[in-house]
C-alpha cells in the first residue's frame, strides 16, 4: 500500500506509465488492489535486481525470477520499502525448507 501523500498509480495502469522500462517479472506481476507509488516500484525493481545478483540469475523469465519478484511483492505489501532488506527478506523464504 502506498503510504503518504503524493501521486498514486495502481500498479497494473498501464496507461499512467507504471511499468516503463525492460520486461521483468517484478512490473508483470504488480497487480490487483495493491497501489504502489512510482518510486516504491522503483524500490521494488531494485531489490528485485539485487536478489537476481545474489542468486546469479540473468534470465528474468526464469521460474525462480519469477518466484523471487512474488516475495518481493509480498514484503513489500506488508510495508517493507528498503531495497535491501526486500531482497534479504525475499532470499530468507527462498531458502526456508517448504
């Protein structure tokens, strides 16, 4: 949810201009009653680039891409805005046995 003030975009309004920049999972899968700001995508593509790095990952269609910008999301929905800690976060349940 997006917090403070300011401009808001739903983040699958295509039209406003949300998901500029390359395809990757992290602007696909940014979807229904979640609103995020510009910059908290930002925040989110960051760490989501971060985590790719971490794990050696360059094909961002790659399933575990995928699996990992869906953690992302999902700190970030409980309000989780720092790049870092979503990418550790996202890697803390990646690794936890299921």
């Amino acid at each position: 949810m997006a917090r403070g003030g300011g401009q808001h975009y739903l983040a699958s309004d295509q039209s406003r201009g949300a998901y500029a920049g390359p395809d990757v999972p992290i602007r696909m899968l940014l979807h229904g009653d979640v609103w995020f700001t510009p910059e908290d995508i930002a925040v989110l593509t960051a760490a989501f680039e971060l985590a790719l790095s971490k794990v050696e990952l360059a094909d961002r269609q790659d399933p575990l891409a995928v699996i990992l910008a869906k953690f992302i999301i999902e700190l970030a929905k409980e309000g989780e805005r720092d790049p870092d800690r979503l990418c550790e976060g996202a890697l803390k349940i990646l690794r936890k046995p299921r």
